[in-house]
C-alpha cells in the first residue's frame, strides 16, 4: 500500500499551524512571502489604500482604511488598487481562539459569520486606536512571557468587540455578472475543502444546500448558475470532487475505510461504501486491494 501523501508547505505555515497565529505589520513585510492554507485560518486585516475585496459572491471596492474579517469557510479574493497600502494582519486558528472560553463571539458574529458582512469602515481616531493594539500584538508575538497566547487572544477580541460597536459596510455590491461569480466561488469553496489532510475534522459543506446556505443563496439559484456555466448540476461536481478525494486517499493514505469515510463527512462507513459502490462500481477496499 502507498505511503501517506507528504504535503509541502512553506516554513511560514509549518510555523503558523504550530503557533495557532502570526500577527505582522503590512508595510514592514511587503517584500515577504508568506503562504499559508487558507482554510485553515481565520484572519483580520486593518488596511489602508485603495482596494477591491470579493467575499463569496458580493465585491466591495474601498478607498481609506478598513478592517476586514476573513473566514476560512468563506473564499475570498484581495485587489490592491493603490501604489502604496499600509497595516497590519493577524492569522488564527480556531484551535487557537477556542482555547478562550469567549471564543463563542467569533463563531456567532456578524463579522465571521457566514452570510455576515466582513468589512468595517474605520476613522482616522478609531485607525489609531486600533493600529496601538496590533502593534501590542506584535510585540507580545516576540516576547517570551508564558502567557502571551492568552493576552493576544484578548487583544483579537478587542479588536472584534471595538468592530462591533461600529456599523458594517453596507456598500458591496453584486458581481456584474451574478451566476458566474457565483458558480466561482462555488468551486472555491468545493476546492477549499481538499485535500483532505487529516481524519479528525470532517468534510464541513456535503450537499447542495451546504454550499448554498455557505454562500447566502437559494440551493435553486445555485444550481441554475452552475448547471448553467457548466451543464452540469451542483450535486454532481460535489460528488465527483469526493469520489476524487476518496481514490486519493485510498491509495495514498494508511487510513483505514471508517477514517476515510468519517473524514469525507459520512457518518457510517457502510454509507460511504454504498456511495462508493454507487459512484465507481467497486466497494472502497476492492479498490485499495487493486493498488497493492
């Protein structure tokens, strides 16, 4: 049987997923690269310029300074339209933030929930104030205090609680052409799911209405844009997209099937058997056997 596939990932990542977070100052790091899986992280920027943001399927163009709420559910997309673009971002992961009991802010709130609006306008006062506590953040990211993690976990929440208070963005848009950034994003979040990396965190979006509800839309409406752009329904890329997954992880993983098959999002192996069976007509370790 293969080995278990090797994922490469850059340093910064290695560092990231160890860490739970990684805060940094924009301007300071504008020739660094840094990549880092998106899906795995939520992130908050508080950025100055001009710029266009695609969150699922709305665009918000800006000029002047925001703070932005990324969801690692959620796709989105960054246009820096201005010579010069300023700030500062904080990566984390949900294992990180939940260590703090208040952690339930972050999942309820309009700014990280699905469907919510992610971008907050910021005045020149509140940008001042705010830039103060990513500078903390920053500092305490160097330090050796044994309870860093805990005050930057505070100081995330500051940040949400100050976002909060001021009113959200109203001024996104619909894409010109609606149904083609719709079926986009449906592929990017169907993309942002794999590979599948580990058997303890099942697959979040399985069905249809999963990625409809994920996108704030009609499961309808959905299915009309992709079966539209693409002539086939949404249910069938989902499906394929799995089955995909499946093969991969079957000949390239130890995993046994009950893993593989809690990790694709079926509560039973024998579900996932059928399934497989359905979809390829061999059961999931006849195929495996195939590979030896």
């Amino acid at each position: 049987m293969g080995a278990k596939i090797e994922r490469p990932v850059s340093e910064f990542n290695t560092e990231l997923k160890l860490k739970g977070f990684n805060v940094w100052q924009l301007e300071a790091d504008s020739h660094a690269t840094r990549i880092y899986n998106c899906k795995d992280f939520y992130k908050i920027c508080l950025t100055t310029g001009k710029s266009i943001v695609h969150y699922a399927d709305r665009s918000f163009e800006h000029e002047g300074t925001i703070l932005f709420f990324g969801n690692p559910h959620v796709p989105y997309s960054w246009e820096t339209l201005s010579t010069t673009y300023a700030g500062y971002t904080v990566l984390f992961s949900e294992d990180f933030f939940s260590a703090s009991e208040r952690s339930e802010s972050l999942q309820h709130s309009p700014l990280f929930k699905i469907g919510g609006t992610p971008i907050i306008k910021i005045d020149e006062g509140k940008r001042d104030f705010l830039n103060s506590i990513f500078l903390k953040m920053i500092e305490e990211q160097k330090s050796d205090y044994a309870y860093k993690d805990d005050l930057i976990r505070n100081y995330i929440n500051l940040i949400i609680h100050e976002a909060l208070k001021i009113q959200p963005s109203a001024d996104f848009d619909q894409h010109k052409n609606a149904a083609g950034r719709l079926t986009s994003v449906f592929f990017e979040l169907l993309e942002r799911q794999f590979p599948v990396e580990t058997t303890d965190r099942p697959l979040q979006f399985k069905t249809a209405q999963d990625y409809a509800l994920a996108l704030n839309v009609h499961a309808n409406y959905l299915n009309r844009a992709v079966k539209e752009f693409t002539g086939k329904p949404t249910t069938a890329h989902i499906t394929e997209r799995i089955i995909s997954e499946a093969k991969a992880l079957l000949q390239h993983t130890t995993w046994n099937i009950s893993e593989i098959a809690y990790a694709l999002g079926f509560e039973y192996p024998t579900y996932f058997n059928n399934f497989f069976k359905k979809m390829t007509g061999t059961n999931p370790s006849a195929f495996r056997e195939t590979l030896v």
